[in-house]
C-alpha cells in the first residue's frame, strides 16, 4: 500500500463539509444548480470590492521589474509595512515590518506558526465548536489537540480552559468572529483569557494566544472585535483577506506578532523559517502588490448583515433556535432532534444544504453558511420550515 | 523557550543560500547593488513573456464570476485539464484532469507528495549534490532522507541506489534538469532507475520515483529531457512555472501522478487531501487561470544558453572546471582548493557571490546562479580569474 496509513485514515474520517459539498454537487447535477440552496462552504458570494481590479491593472499598466521574482520569504517589505501601519492604528501598538509576514492565507499562517511552537506532544487547546481544519493542522506537527467546549452560549469558559492548561500546553488558537457560531468573543473574554495566560508567562510556562481572524471585518451592529493583542503579550493573529475581500482562492493573509512579545525576534525568525521550509516559501507576490493600497478596504458588510437578518427573521419565525450571530457569515443552530445528520438529510430532501455539528465537534446542531445571494436564502426558508414542522409536530 | 527544539537547531543550520544572500545584502548595502555580482540566488532576471500580462488582463477584463473564489481543492478543472492535455502529448500517455493537482509551486507539491507517502520513518532517498530544502521537506513528515552520492559526473549511480534501498524506503526524489549542477539525466539513466524501481514493485515494494522538473524546458544544445513518466510506472512529477515563465513569486505550479500507476485513484485522493491540510488548501486562482492559455509558452530560452556560454568559456580561460551544463541555470564549478568556504569568501572579496558546495552536500564545488544579467556575469570575469590565480601561483 503507498499511502502512509495516517493519511489513509484521515481520508476515511474525512471532512463532513467537504462530504456535504459532493452531495451538493451531485443534487445540483439531478436537479440544476438553481434548485438547490447550497449552505454548506464559505464561500463568499460577494465579488472583491472594485478597488482590487483596479490596483490589479494599475500594477499591471506599471509593470514594474521582477514584478513576479522571488523576494524575502516574509514577503515585499512594502506590503509588510502597509500591514503594519494598519495594524499600528487598529491596535495602538507600534507594529513594522519585522512584524508582519505575508502568508498563503490563514491556513499557511496557522501552519507556519504550529511548527514554529509545537514540539512532538504539545498540546494546543481548541474551543469547540472549531473549524475542523485545526485539528489537522495540530497533527501535522504532532501536537496534541485539547478540545475544550465553549458555554451554550458558544463563548470560551475560561474555567473550562484553565482546567485543559498542563505542563504540555503550547498554544490556545480562538476564532471569534467564529465559524461555526457567528459570536464575536466580548473585551472582557478576550481580557479574561489574556489575565489567565499571563499567570502562566509569569510562572515561566508561555502559552501562545493564536487568534486567527479572517472574519474581523465582517460584524454587524456596530460591534467591535477586541484586539488580543492588547489583551496579551504572547500572542500572535493570523488572518487573511479571503472573507472580507472576496479574495480566498487567492491564498493571501498574514501573520503578525505582538510587537510587546519578549520573544519576538526569535519567533519571527522561526516563522520566516517554518514558512518557508513548509513549501508555501512566500504568499503569492501580484497579490501582496496590490495589497499595499487596500489596508482597511473590504466588501460591503451591509449585505451580509442584510443575509443575516434575512435568514434570522425567516429561522426563527420557523421556530429554529439559535444565537443570533454578530459576525462572519456562519448561523449555528440547534437541530430539534437530537440525530442532527438525520435533520440535515431532511434538509437535503428539501435540497437544502448545510454541515452537521458534529464536523465541528458539536452535535446536536447544524452550520448554515448563508454568504449566498439573498434570492438563496429566501428560497430555501419554506423548505426550512416545512422540515421543522416535520420534526416538532 | 518558545519555540520548537527543532525548529531551534534548524534556524542554527540555516540555509547557506540564504546566508550568501544577506551577506551580499549588507556588501550591496556598502558598495551600491551595481558593484556585486549577485550569483547567489535562482531568482529568474529575465521577465516573464508578453503572453502572461496579456493573458491577465484578459482575464481582468472578462472579470468571469467567482474569479477569485475557492475551487476544488485540486485546482480549477479548465486549468487542469490544459496541463493535462500538454503532458499526454509531451510524454505520450492519456492524462486526464484526474492526474493533475495544482499546487504552489513544486515546493508546494513535494510537499504535498511527501505527506500523502511517508510513514515516520520512512526513507527517502535524495541524491548529492541536492537543492538543500529536501532535506527540511522530508523531515516535515518524520522521514529519514538517504543521501546518495551521484558519480563524478552528478549523474546518478544505480547501483550505489540500489545499495541504499532498504524496506523502508518510500521514495526517490530526483531533479532534472539539476539544481546545482545544471546536469540532465539521459535516457539510459532514467530507463536504468525505472527498471531498478519496477524490480522493487513486482517484489511488492512500491518505491515512488518523484520527479522534480521545474527546469524541464530549459535546456541547451537540443538535449531532450526524458520521461519518467514512460520510464516507470510508480511516478510523480512535481513543477511550477517559477523558472520557465519566470512567475518564482506567484507560488503557482502542479503535480501530475503517472496514468499507468495501480494506485493512481487513491493517491490522487490522498495528494488532494494532503494540500488542502497541509494549509496550501488550493493553488492561487487567478494565476491557475492564466495558464490555461499558456501550456508550453516560456521565456526565451536562448538567452539562459547565452549566459551559460558566456561564464563557461569565461571561466574555463581562467582555469575553473566543471561539467559545461545542459539545463538549468546553475554552473557547479570545483574549487581549486579543497576548503570551498575560504574560495568563496575569496570571491566575496571581489565582491562576487556565490554559495559553497557544502550547502548542497557537495564540499570542494561551488554553485553560480547565472540567471542574471549578462553585463553582471561581464563584470564578474576579471574577479574571477584574480581569485582563481590567486589559489593556483
């Protein structure tokens, strides 16, 4: 047999989004496209803001040299300071360029920083409901991910997160604004959790803070992301410009170190390695040019909180229970009967698509993605309510 | 400490490359950039075709929906099947988009190879001199590299291979045209390691031929580079368009598994899921479409073979010996003294970079990336014939 035998079993497990998005594709086969609301990948709808094509051209009338050439592995050091800037603003920390290093999207980020901290048995706390992708990207470096479960109302228990903390524990890696939940994690979390990782830095055990936050930009109602690094010294965001520039086929995001992290020199150093030596060498270099001009640009947040309210009012009208979500692109309600596989395969019989829980590491609920058009949305709430009355007669 | 043990010890090796690029850094930074001759670096100087922008704002100006979104994660269809249909004419066999996963760059797909095949443990054998990344590469996976000494020539030796096969090994990793040689391997060499390789499997080890040919269409003198692909059937091809169409930035490139190989359908199952974990998840998007117009375009390769001609009669004159190279951009010259380190300091002294042999398991040579402007190779000559004069009264 060639293939190694953990892969073989993670290809058996394999991801429940991805197995809802083939039976999606064979439904839109049966039925065309159009019949079938597919809410089972996030994968944005909206088109990146007109600004990218036009900086796309622009670069592209300009054509400077070695447009497209290799350059530092930590990326152009006018992109990187860009970022900084930003962030300098964003977070009232004094961030450069040593900072910021430019990666293949969130995904590259996590994995360059994992393999920069994690010896072999290491654990890494993760708060479930998770993105189902971070357990693999534990394991790629032999850690060990401690699940921890959020409170019902899907906000990190800090007690049930001081009680995972062992001699082993590494990192802790959050998502807020959150897929599966939508919920943004409020300042006094965030500060709770930093007191609670400071204890451990003092008594010499450092625990990083990785927050990754591609969906920082997309929240509703004028509520406000609380910057980790302000709430701790050891911690490190990575992010990407997939969701709130429609850009996430591209592969473009960042890492960035909190400037106030002691070890910081050396971390950056660890991470221009591990970046490069994972084979992402650099984050793709057109993009990162046209990059330098966007800092703060985004899609149009207001019609994704319109899909929200859309979908919310329709849900709830309908009798489905839920938290109503301040950011990302994400519901995460509770399936009315216990088996929320069997509430999906209803769903699909409807041709609706969504993601049972339990690829989250949450049973009992399903993930809706509605960054769909609103035609979608509205389409499919029959369908939703018709198979609630089937299971609540 | 914050960092990962071995993460630790590998920033202390570091990469020998990288160390002659910060050094001539700082000798730029002291002299003016037009006063060192840069030799360190693989970093294409010549442009990308015309054919590259003109198909991007082509693109651009279409703006086709969804043109930055997610794909399936082994790459848009429309691109895979255009590097499908290349390769069946080019190697004689009936690929279909099925053998084609897109990656980011070569490095990405080795990557990607490597996690799909090694068990920990696992051999793979690497021949000397070799691109120093390997090394991290396997290692990424818990796999023990077997290094495996070329002959004189840099052209393998079967039998010190088959000496180095033991039941743990997984895969030999071979690179043609050669980075640091320059050498190609003919077509009794690659039929000679096919038929050694399909003894192993007809026994029931599967040993993986895993080709890394990102230099395939730059050759010279009309030497055609053969197929591993009609060599053996257990092969891989790994490659990006960072040399042919000087894009090394853009990190776009695929890998191609051999229609013939038995286990073809499961292991294209497991290099598709081996990306997208390994946190590539999918190759840039917007380059993945610009290629599919453009399978088979490259620079213009007689310029490379211009610059070859120029420093191999240059540096013969002045008494350097070495293989005169057929492929590749790479000249790997002996140094006239055994303690190549101190020759190449000597260079730097006439401000001319270059990197030690030692970086590529190769002590005694050194390595000349002449993919630079021809003044600067010019430029370089009287330096060094001094150098070389000064080592030989």
């Amino acid at each position: 047999m060639a293939i190694a035998q953990k892969i073989k079993n993670s290809m058996e497990q394999s991801s429940w989004i991805r197995k809802m998005f083939e039976q999606g594709a064979l439904l839109k086969a049966q039925y065309g496209a159009d019949q079938v609301c597919d809410f089972s990948l996030g994968n944005p709808n909206l088109e990146p803001p007109a600004v990218v094509h036009q900086a796309l051209l622009k670069i592209l009338q300009e054509s400077p040299a070695a447009l497209h050439a290799y350059m530092p592995n930590a990326g152009h050091p006018e992109t990187r300071t860009a970022v900084a800037d930003f962030l300098s603003r964003e977070h009232g920390l004094p961030f450069t360029l040593k900072d910021i290093i430019m990666t293949c999207g969130a995904a590259g980020a996590i994995n360059a920083v994992l393999k920069a901290l994690i010896n072999p048995g290491d654990e890494v706390i993760i708060l479930a409901p998770y993105f189902v992708e971070y357990l693999f990207y534990v394991d790629n470096f032999q850690g060990q991910p401690k699940i921890v479960s959020t409170r019902p109302d899907f906000l990190p228990d800090l007690k049930a997160i001081q009680e995972a903390i062992t001699p082993r524990t590494k990192a802790i890696l959050i998502n807020s604004p959150n897929n599966p939940t939508g919920r943004v994690y409020d300042h006094t979390i965030i500060h709770g959790l930093g007191d609670l990782l400071s204890d451990y830095s003092r008594k010499g055990q450092v625990i990083y803070l990785v927050a990754d936050e591609p969906y920082r930009k997309i929240v509703y109602d004028g509520v406000q992301v609380p910057s980790a690094f302000q709430a701790y010294n050891e911690s490190i965001v990575v992010t990407s410009y997939s969701k709130d520039l429609s850009l996430p086929g591209e592969r473009i995001g960042f890492l960035a170190v909190n400037p106030q992290a002691p070890d910081r020199d050396e971390l950056i150093n660890a991470l221009t390695l591990t970046n490069r030596i994972l084979g992402f060498v650099n984050a793709p270099a057109l993009m990162q040019r046209v990059l330098v001009g966007l800092q703060g640009q985004t899609v149009d947040i207001t019609l994704y909180q319109r899909k929200r309210d859309l979908f919310c009012d329709g849900l709830s009208q309908a009798g489905y229970q839920f938290d109503r979500p301040e950011g990302a692109f994400y519901l995460f309600p509770r399936s009315p009967i216990p088996d929320e596989v069997a509430f999906v395969q209803a769903l699909q019989e409807e041709r609706i698509l969504t993601v049972p829980g339990r690829g989250f590491g949450a049973p009992g609920y399903f993930r809706i993605a509605y960054c769909v058009a609103d035609e979608v949305i509205e389409r499919s709430l029959p369908g939703f309510a018709r198979v609630m009355k089937k299971f609540t007669p």
